[in-house]
C-alpha cells in the first residue's frame, strides 16, 4: 500500500509539474497547421460515399511542449482528438495527455495487437519511455490501468511491451523501420505477441517512391491482408488511392482522397 500511495504521489506531482510549466510554451508563438480533406470508400454494396474533414493542429515549443489536435466534419462540432503537454528537466522528459502510448504501429494493423492507453504520464530519459495509463483519470487518479514502455535498440529497430494492471495480460512489440534498401524501396515491419490471447501478429511494410505497400497476418494465418496507397502531389493538393484486400473473405475495400494542408 504505502509503494502504491507513493507511485501516486509521484504521478500527481509530475502531473502538475506537466501543467503548470505547459504555460509557459505560448510565449514561443504557437504554430497552426492542419490539413482539409474530402475522403471517398466503397461499401458491400458497391456504393461509394465521400466525408469532408478538417484537421487541426497547435503546436508550441519551448520550456514545454504543447501538442493540440482538433478534428471536424462536415455538419459537425470541432472536438479534440488528442493532446499532449510535456516538458524536459535535465535530460528528463515528462508529459501529460491523451497520445502516449508506445506500442509499435503499421499501415494496415489488422492483426497487430493494440493495447489502448487513455490519459497518461509518460517519463523519457533517452532511448527509454515508460508511460501509465488512469483508468478513469476525471473521476478516479489513483485507479491506474496499464503500464507501456519502449526502448530504441537502434535507429531502426524500437521494443515496446504493455502490462494491464486489472488483468495481468501483458503484450510484447517490436518495430522496424527502413531494414533493407533495395533499388530504393525500403522494407520494415512490426510484430505483437499478446499472452492471454497466444496470439502473435505481424506486418510487413514496403515504400517504393510514392507507393506504400503492406501485408499482414498471425501464427495461424500468415497471409491475411494485402493492400497499398498510391499518394501524388498535384499543385498544393495531395491525392491518394488505395485499396485492401482481405484474402479471407475475398473483398476488396479501395479508398481514394484528396488533401490540401496548410
């Protein structure tokens, strides 16, 4: 009990700590950037339906990070998607938000695992992060859920592991980026393994020029989901098209946008 309490005195008071300098950051002009966009997807019914969005970003450095961003739809309120504030002390970064976790990530994520981590203090001292998750962080601080940390083994190569403090499952990951440079395409990749589901899930990720490609799968099966994105500036917009196939269920589910960022 008494490692417990402190643990939480500690969280609290980085917390604090994470807020009451984020203030300060302002006075370094925060930068406004963000992105419009008008997204097409076809349906079972081979129907296809457009959405409007609108991204925005507020970014500011300084004696602390501030890292706002807000979203919108057509018809729709602005809402904040997720926010981080954080601050660096003598080598030592702490932050406070929404946007913390640091499980590894891919394109189609079909079968990776995906522990989720709400609000969170997350601590980085060089190559190493670890971050814990509230529970319930407006009702509850002192009902924590999850634990993630990582390391950067390398430029390349970042390991990552999650633990649920209500169900003691825990979950393995591991990222690649850029391994092998062949004729300019670079490959990469990240791999799960959750214990309480024995599951192991893997990506592969191939970018050649303006091409992005990946397919996915588990121990069971390998080969799952192929698919890939077409992007090409024309003027100031950014164009893309892209599709999934699953090879389970024999479907295809292609996407097509444009965006304009400013």
């Amino acid at each position: 009990m008494y490692l417990k309490d402190k643990t939480m005195k500690n969280l609290i008071l980085s917390t604090v700590t994470v807020f009451s300098l984020a203030g300060a950051a302002f006075a370094e002009a925060p930068v406004l950037s963000g992105e419009a966009s008008v997204d097409f997807t076809r349906d079972a019914n081979d129907n296809w339906g457009g959405a409007t969005g609108l991204d925005l970003g507020i970014n500011a450095t300084g004696l602390a990070t501030v890292d706002l961003d807000f979203s919108a739809v057509d018809g729709g309120d602005v809402k904040l998607d997720n926010y981080t504030l954080g601050t660096e002390i003598g080598g030592v970064g702490v932050a406070f938000g929404d946007d913390n976790g640091v499980m590894p990530g891919a394109e189609g994520e079909h079968t990776l695992a995906a522990p989720a981590m709400t609000e969170s203090v997350k601590v980085t001292v060089g190559d190493a992060s670890v971050a814990v998750g509230f529970a319930d962080f407006g009702t509850d601080v002192s009902d924590l859920s999850n634990i993630q940390g990582s390391y950067a083994v390398n430029e390349k190569i970042t390991v990552s592991g999650d633990l649920n403090l209500d169900s003691d499952n825990w979950v393995f990951g591991m990222a690649a980026s850029d391994m092998i440079d062949v004729g300019g395409a670079t490959l990469g990749g990240a791999a799960t393994w959750d214990n309480d589901a024995e599951k192991l899930g893997f990506e592969g990720v191939a970018n050649i020029s303006a091409i992005t490609a990946y397919a996915n799968g588990d121990q069971d099966d390998p080969l799952q989901n192929i698919g890939g994105e077409y992007t090409y500036m024309l003027g100031g917009a950014e164009l893309s098209a892209g599709t999934n196939y699953n090879l389970d269920n024999e479907t295809w589910t292609p996407t097509a946008g444009v965006s304009f960022n400013f």
